[in-house]
C-alpha cells in the first residue's frame, strides 16, 4: 500500500488504538432533510470536535463543514435514488475522483447491493472506483447496503457481501452487525466498521450494539441517527468514544453518558 493511502486510512482508524467513531450525515442523499438533520451545519458543528472522521456528501461538506476543521472527510460518492422511488439499489458514481482530490477527502464510500437486480452495476461501479483510487492514493469504504430488505442484516449474507467488496480492493467495509458478527470479521480481511442504522429505543441499546462490534472484532463504528437524532448528542458521541478508545463497558458508558447529558 501507497504511503497516500496508509496516510489516509491512518487518519481515519487511528493508530494509537487501532479504532475510529465516524460519524455518518450521509442520510440526506436518498432521505433528503429527515428529524435532526434538517440544518446540516448545525448538526454537525457541535460534534465534529468529537468525530474520528465526518461521512457526508460533497454539496454537504461545501456548505456546511468549515474548511478550517481538521476531522477527516470520508465522502459518499454513490446515490441517484431516494426512498421514494423503485428501489433504493439502483446507485451509480455520482462524484468523480477528481473531485475527491480536489476536495482533500481520505476516503470515498460506495454502497453496493448483493442479491439484487443491481448487484452487478453497483459492483462494477466499486471496482472502478477502487482502480481510481489506486492510481490518486484514496482508500474506498464500501457499505454493504440492504436498502429497505432489513431481514437481509444476518451473518451469512454479510460475510458474502463484506468478503466480495474485500476481494474487489475495499480497503475498509461499512456493514452491519448481527447474530454471529465474529463469522463476518474472520472471513474479512480488511478492517470493518459498524452501521448504526435507525434510532434505537435507548440509549443502553446503542451502547450495547458498540460494545457487542468492538469485542467481535469490529474495528469501529460510523454512526449518525443513533447520535445526532439523540436528546443529547455531544454526551452520546463521547459516550460512544469510551467504548470504542477506551474499552468502556457498557454500564461504563451509560455512566459517561448520565454525567455529560446534564451538563
């Protein structure tokens, strides 16, 4: 691997723990402004202190992130469909990689969708973004996106799913977590990251979907609505740090959080 690109991933997955909490305002791509994500700015704002990294669309980072920060970008570069239409599958590259470089990204992520009617075009779509990647130095999260097929969140699809975007040159994968997480890691030799996906009733439940990642093996999580959509979102971020950075137990972090929502 190119310096460029273990520079990148190095500001993503950090080398002191080996771990990141990225932190996801994607969403608006095919959800357009839902609950707590209607004002991006000031959305993100408050919490890009405490992200790993920011995942985000370019119109997102332009008009809302100050180009002064210094968190890492990660930037969607798939979309062209929104919940509205047939399917949510029916992605395409809707950024070049030019513009990634222009816009001094670390990464750009790419869902792809396995076992659809759009699983070759969104798999030959990763794989010519992966060989841009290779040539400008900037490592491709692939999602492994199940649109509105939930049901689909089991270890046997996601190992498929996580080890084809590996075979295919991901250098970091964005899936979910499930029953069995350790059989989707140990068949994946890249690094993967945990989707939050839809608000969870409490809090207690977040924590203890991170906390279950991390001792499988996940390397980190790219939350959004499970943080911003939060009552407390700056306690519910650090809270999720402690897990992640600092081996926090569940009950740990629940304390972390109780002690920072009042303030």
């Amino acid at each position: 691997m190119d310096w460029g690109m273990k520079n990148r991933l190095a500001r993503i997955i950090k080398p002191d723990t080996g771990r990141t909490v990225m932190l996801a305002v994607d969403h608006g791509y095919f959800l357009g402004p839902i609950t707590k994500l209607e004002d991006p700015r000031k959305t993100i704002e408050p919490l890009l202190p405490y992200a790993d990294a920011i995942m985000l669309t370019r119109g997102v980072l332009r008009s809302s992130v100050d180009p002064n920060t210094s968190t890492p970008i990660v930037l969607r570069v798939s979309g062209g469909q929104s919940i509205i239409g047939p399917s949510l599958a029916n992605e395409e590259i809707i950024t070049c990689m030019k513009e990634a470089v222009r816009l001094n990204v670390a990464a750009v992520a790419f869902s792809i969708y396995i076992g659809t009617e759009y699983e070759h075009q969104t798999l030959i779509n990763l794989s010519k973004l992966i060989d841009e990647g290779e040539e400008y130095g900037i490592p491709v999260l692939a999602v492994t996106a199940v649109g509105k097929e939930l049901e689909k969140r089991d270890a046997r699809f996601l190992s498929l799913a996580c080890r084809i975007a590996a075979e295919l040159g991901a250098k970091f994968i964005k899936t979910y977590y499930c029953e069995n997480f350790e059989k989707v890691v140990n068949s994946c030799p890249v690094p993967l990251v945990i989707a939050g996906g839809p608000k969870l009733e409490t809090e207690r439940d977040v924590f203890q979907l991170t906390y279950d990642a991390i001792q499988k093996g996940a390397v980190g999580v790219d939350m959004g609505r499970n943080i911003w959509q939060s009552d407390h979102p700056i306690a519910m971020i650090q809270a999720i740090r402690h897990i992640v950075h600092k081996n926090a137990s569940v009950k740990e972090a629940e304390d972390l959080f109780n002690s920072l929502k009042t303030k």
